[in-house]
C-alpha cells in the first residue's frame, strides 16, 4: 500500500485513493526523503514508531482511524518529522482511502539555494503558496504560483535563451522578438514553448507547456481540488525549469572555460 508520495508530496486533506488493509500492522512504512536542517542537505528518513501503539494492540481495525507516524532522519538522528494519517473506506472490499491531517515540520523551502536565488524578492509568494497547499486551499496556492509565473517568466526565458542550441537559435531569436511585444505571460509561453531544449524536459514532458496549460485554465471557474493539482503543476514546473537552467548553463560554463584553457595550452 504505497503512501510514500502522500507522506512527502500531498498536501493536507487531499485524499489517496488506495486499497487498504482491515488492520494496522499491514500498514506499509516506507523512507522518505525531506531536507535535513540539521545535516543541511536532502535525507533519507525512517518511521520510528508502530502505528498500533496508541491504540493498545497489533491488529487494532484500520476503519476510521486516525494513525500516527514519525520519522527520523538517518544522517543525523535528530531531526524528526510527525504526521497524521486518516485511513477510512471500504475495508470489506478493500477500497478506500487516506490522507495527511496533520504535519509538522511544515512545508518548506529552506536550503534549496538555487530556488531562493532564482525567486528573489518573490520567495515569500512560494512559501505562502505552500502554506495554502498545506492547508488544501487550492485557489489560494494558484494564485501565489500564478503571480510568481507572471513576474519571472521573463527572466526564465532569458536564460532558456542562453542554452539554446545554435541550429535553434535564428527560430528562437524571432519568437522572442515577438515576446517582447506581448504582455500577457501565457501568449509569451505559448510562442517560446516549443523552442526548449531536450535537456529541460523529463520524460518528455515540456515544464513550460504545464505552465502556459495550467495558467491557461484560469481560477474562475474551478473548485479548490482542481486548482491545487494544478497549483503543484506550476511549483513542480516552476522549480524543475529553474534548477535545469541553472545546472546547464553551469554545466556550459564549465565546459568553455575547459575548452578555452585546453585551446590556450596547446598554442604555446
């Protein structure tokens, strides 16, 4: 019975819908992974406790019941994480679901230097849009992600433009001329969306045509549930798209200064 995504993705009250087992001691407890405060970098965590204890004995019936987990960090043994867990469904059938009703430490964004570089001043946008999707307050945490889209799409592109490959770059060039005269961020996507480089999509997936169809839809006329799905499309899109641009054009830099010095070397 998977739940490690539950435990380290989902936010607060957003049901997984899941076979489950009629008892407790069938109740999976699998590592997560969270960033470390103590050990300042990501690490693996492990459940410490058993979710029966509470409740007096191994096979304590699952149905309607609200289970404790907490977990340690292996790197430092320290830092400990807590959450709150309701199972309730079908049991019978095995069909139900669950989801977080508590958790702390909260969400956060803390020791990721390369998101905190790229938001800026806009930081606070991302924290109180994770605050919202803690909270399962969907419209609210689009709204965040949305303001943060709209004021560094332009910056993103602009480095997107520096990695562009050469056989690439006259296309490029054209659409970004006319980026330049539109205003509307979506507009602005849909003309660069297609240009980007291999090396930015996972698994085929183009994190800028997430954005530009999440941002598309609009928070007029949907409920709490759909906005957070799409509330986590535009953060998931927003952060991987910074990190990848921020390691290929390391990885460039890296590269011609290599190239440059080999050059330097074999003409003296």
């Amino acid at each position: 019975m998977p739940h490690k995504a539950l435990l380290e993705t989902y936010p607060l009250y957003k049901k997984l819908h899941c076979k489950l087992p009629e008892t407790m001691e069938h109740i999976a407890k699998p590592p997560i992974s969270f960033s470390c405060p103590t050990c300042k970098s990501m690490q693996t965590y492990v459940m410490t406790n058993e979710y029966y204890t509470e409740f007096g004995y191994v096979d304590s019936p699952l149905s309607a019941r609200i289970v404790r987990a907490t977990y340690c960090c292996v790197g430092c043994r320290s830092h400990y994480r807590d959450f709150f867990i309701k199972f309730d469904g079908d049991f019978l059938e095995q069909k139900g679901w669950m989801m977080k009703v508590g958790q702390f430490p909260p969400w956060g964004i803390a020791g990721d230097p390369v998101i905190e570089k790229m938001l800026g001043s806009h930081k606070d946008h991302l924290e109180r849009g994770l605050i919202c999707e803690s909270q399962g307050y969907g419209i609210g945490a689009f709204s965040y992600y949305r303001r943060i889209a709209e004021e560094i799409i332009d910056e993103l592109i602009g480095d997107i433009g520096e990695i562009i490959p050469a056989s690439d770059r006259e296309h490029f060039e054209a659409a970004f001329e006319k980026v330049k005269n539109t205003r509307q961020t979506a507009e602005k996507i849909s003309l660069i969306k297609d240009l980007l480089p291999l090396s930015l999509e996972i698994e085929g997936m183009n994190p800028l045509g997430v954005i530009y169809r999440s941002l598309s839809e609009g928070l007029h006329s949907n409920s709490d549930e759909e906005c957070l799905d799409y509330a986590e499309a535009v953060r998931e899109s927003l952060v991987f798209l910074a990190s990848q641009v921020s390691e290929t054009k390391s990885r460039r830099r890296i590269f011609t200064e290599k190239m440059k010095h080999l050059l330097a070397s074999k003409s003296d």
